[in-house]
C-alpha cells in the first residue's frame, strides 16, 4: 500500500467508475458483468486487468508511472520501465524468476537480480503493481493512480487474479486501523476459489460426461 498516489482518477480504461475496455479482461464477460454503477461503495467490480493490456492501455499506465515519480522527484529509470511493461504485457500475473529471465532474453549483458527485485520493491511501492502473498507473482494494479486496499480473487483453476478495490472493506479496514492507532504499510486480501469461466467449464464437462 502506499500513501503516495494522487487522487486523480479520471481517465484510464480500468476505473471502476467507467465501462473498463473489454481488453481489461481475457475472458469475454456477457455484458451484464461488464457494467459499472457510480456509487463505489454499493458496486464492487472486479477486473481482470493484469492480462492483456492493449498497447493503449499500456501507454496510458506507463504515461501515469512517469507522471507520478516527475510529480514526486523519482527517476522512473529505463530498468523499472521495462520491468513495469513485462508486467502489464504478460497474459498471466508473473514471478521473479520469469521476469528475470525475459529481461535476460531483451539484455546483452548479465542482468542482476538485486536491480531487478529493487524495481520491483519500487512498483509496488508506488502502487503499480501488487504482488500475491500466497504465489508471490507479480501483476499491474488496475488503479494505480487511486490509493486503494488491495483485495483479489484468486482462481485455483486457471490461475485468473480479478482485482477489486473501493469496497466497503476499504473503510471497515481504515477504521479498525484508526481505532487501534495502527498505521498500515500494506494489505493484501486474497480470497481462493474458482472463477465463473472455470466454474462453467466443469459443469459443462459434467453434463456431456
Ligand atoms: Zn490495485
Ligand atoms: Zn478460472
């Protein structure tokens, strides 16, 4: 979690606010789990926009990750780009080890793992990127210029992660954190089960076995 974001949220694909793109998801949803009311509090969505961001939709988060460190006098180095854009490219979240070994492929030089894992520690402090702690795989923040607990629905399936954020768990959180003096560094909610793809998928199997 971090305290850094701005509060603009305006103007990218994934905000719950707005319709997301239909690039958000790597399943194709009926359109009735595609729609999206104002009112954060009493409409949670879910999206899945770790996978398959378009080439709009990158541009736009990496343009974000470059406003967000100038506003705040960090150097969004070339390595924490490349690093940022693996990420959002990868059809599936990704761990360490398979982003170590696709920066390799794009490097002539020995990538370090140290820089690699200090970029990562940096996106996910600035809120680019979340990681899961049950996987430790990494994938881009659906939000991430809006300051938000982080919740997920994690398919034991298919691996599918959908972010959800602005719930009401949001403020039972902040305020069970304020009654107890307690400062937040990061929260995780991580919620296993099986998505509505996979859910269908078994029941097909079931009716034509
Ligand atoms: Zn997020
Ligand atoms: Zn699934």
């Amino acid at each position: 979690m971090t305290a850094s974001h701005s509060s603009s949220d305006t103007d990218y694909a994934c905000n719950p606010k707005v319709t997301p793109l239909p690039d958000c998801s790597h399943h194709s949803m009926p359109d009735s789990d595609v729609s999206v009311k104002d009112n954060r509090d009493s409409n949670v969505q879910a999206l899945s926009c770790h996978s398959q961001v378009d080439s709009t939709v990158l541009e736009q988060r990496i343009a974000i990750a470059k406003q967000t460190c100038q506003s705040q006098g960090i150097r969004f180095t070339p390595l924490r780009e490349q690093v940022y854009r693996l990420i959002l490219q990868a059809p599936t979240p990704i761990g360490a080890y398979d982003l170590l070994a696709q920066l390799q492929k794009l490097s002539d030089k020995t990538v370090a793992p140290p820089t690699v894992y200090r970029s990562l520690d940096f996106l996910l402090e600035y809120g680019f990127i979340h990681q899961l702690s049950s996987s430790k795989v990494f994938f881009p923040c659906c939000q991430p210029d809006d300051k938000h607990v982080a919740a997920f629905l994690i398919c034991q399936q298919c691996g599918d992660v959908q972010e959800f954020s602005h719930s009401p768990l949001d403020s039972v959180i902040q305020q069970v954190a304020s009654q107890s003096q307690f400062d937040i560094q990061s929260s995780v909610i991580e919620l296993l089960g099986y998505c509505q793809q996979c859910k269908e998928k078994s029941a097909t199997k079931r009716s034509i076995g």
